[in-house]
C-alpha cells in the first residue's frame, strides 16, 4: 500500500485538464475536485440573490458578508459522476449554462472570493488522496503537493478540439471564433491581477498537444515510478 499523496493540476483552458483528473482519481481511487466548479456555484449564489447588476457589475461588499452561508460539496450521481451542491442543492447543470460562463471570471477576481474557497480546497485536502485541477492549485492551495501537472496544448490544437465538440453538440460557432475565446482565455488567465495563472517552478509541464488520453496516462505512470490503478 502507498502513501496518498496530493495530486495539483493547473493549466490553460480546453487541455482536458478536468478529464484528465477525473481519469488519475478514479484509477488512483482518490477524490477528485473540480475547482472552477465551485467559482462557478458561487457565481451562481451571487446570481441568485441578485449581487451582479445586469451590466455586469458585482456587488463585492454584499458578497463577500454572504460567503460564510455558502457552502459547495460533491457528491456522486447514481452513474459515479461528480454533481456539485451549493448548499445540499444539485446545481450541476445550471454552473455550466452560458449565465454563469460569463459572470465567473469577475466573481473569481474578487480576493475574498478566493480565499473563501481556497480554505475549502485545503480542508478537502486534510486527508490527502485527492486530485484537485484549477488555475492556481500548485500555486496557492497546496504549494506543498507531492505532484504537480502543468498541462498546456498548443492554442490553435485545443480550439480544434473545443471547435469539433461544440459541432457535435450542434453549435454553429466558426472556428475563428472559438480560437479567439482560447486565446483571451489564456489572455485573461494569465494577466488578471488576482493569482494569475502560473506554472509552479517544480511542477511537471505536459503538452498534450499530440497525446492521446491513453499516453498521457502512461506518462503520468512514468513520472509516479507505478502503474497508477490500485496505489491507494
Ligand atoms: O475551469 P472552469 O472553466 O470551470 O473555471 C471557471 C472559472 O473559474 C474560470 O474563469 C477560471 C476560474 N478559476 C479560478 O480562477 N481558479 C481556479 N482554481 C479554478 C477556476
């Protein structure tokens, strides 16, 4: 039996960053925890009890007061899929509606914001065996995990892929469109003044760029020393 460790991913948007963590938990039998998911809950809470005025602006004061009443958790649907709650309710499917896509940016520039959940993150962490992704878990969060992924693809490949699934899903979008969102993505990650996204000085880069999910798994084997399945 090994050691659980913690496992901190960061990286730029549409690297597969949460695929990858949801397949490194479920091999590795650890906990996994999608972080933007929960800027995304609060964002959500803020949306709700109407702290985000229609031009966009949000309330910080009000907010910030509210935070202690806001609590995310997650559990697992009948089919082992991660469902986020705000507040003991499944709001899952609501986090990902284009409401909340374009408000969570400026929710998550909000410094009290971060520092609510990034105390949650690390309470989730306690007992360690948990695979965590975001933008600044390697950085912030646990500046002290074990391992550390940096994942990164070349922009004009992740568009491609978010170009075909957004097609398949019955989007009209063109592709030029969709590689101008990576681009102010990356834009924005990485120039917002709140805990930009960085890349830990000790943690692994991966470009996925021409890896299948397979050979990632098989580096991330290479880099543990072990096969992944059954190190808990
Ligand atoms: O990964 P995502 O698209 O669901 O993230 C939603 C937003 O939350 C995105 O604007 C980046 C932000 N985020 C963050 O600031 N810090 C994290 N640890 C995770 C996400």
């Amino acid at each position: 039996m090994q050691k659980k460790i913690i496992i901190a991913i960061d990286g730029h948007s549409s690297t597969g960053k949460s695929s990858f963590a949801k397949a490194i938990a479920a091999r590795m039998g650890y906990l996994y925890v999608d972080t933007g998911a929960m800027y995304r809950a609060v964002t959500l809470y803020a949306l709700r009890h109407g702290f985000i005025s229609p031009q966009g602006d949000v309330e910080e004061d009000r907010l910030t007061s509210a935070l202690p009443a806001v609590t995310i958790t997650f559990v697992r649907d009948a089919d082992g899929r991660n469902m986020t709650c705000l507040n003991g309710e499944n709001v899952e499917h609501e986090i990902r509606d284009i409401r909340v896509s374009s408000y969570v940016s400026r929710v998550s520039a909000i410094a009290a914001v971060r520092a609510h959940l990034v105390r949650l993150q690390q309470q989730m962490g306690i007992d360690k065996g948990i695979v965590m992704d975001g933008r600044d878990i390697g950085t912030v969060v646990f500046p002290a995990a074990e391992m550390k992924i940096f994942m990164t693809a070349d922009p004009h490949v992740r568009a491609e892929r978010r170009y075909k699934e957004m097609k398949s899903n019955g989007s009209t979008v063109s592709f030029d469109d969709v590689l101008a969102n990576v681009l102010r993505r990356d834009y924005e990650d990485e120039n917002r003044s709140v805990t930009p996204l960085r890349r830990a000085p000790d943690a692994l880069l991966l470009d996925n760029s021409r890896l299948s999910p397979e050979e990632q798994m098989e580096w991330l084997e290479k880099q543990l020393g072990v096969p992944c399945a059954g190190t808990e």
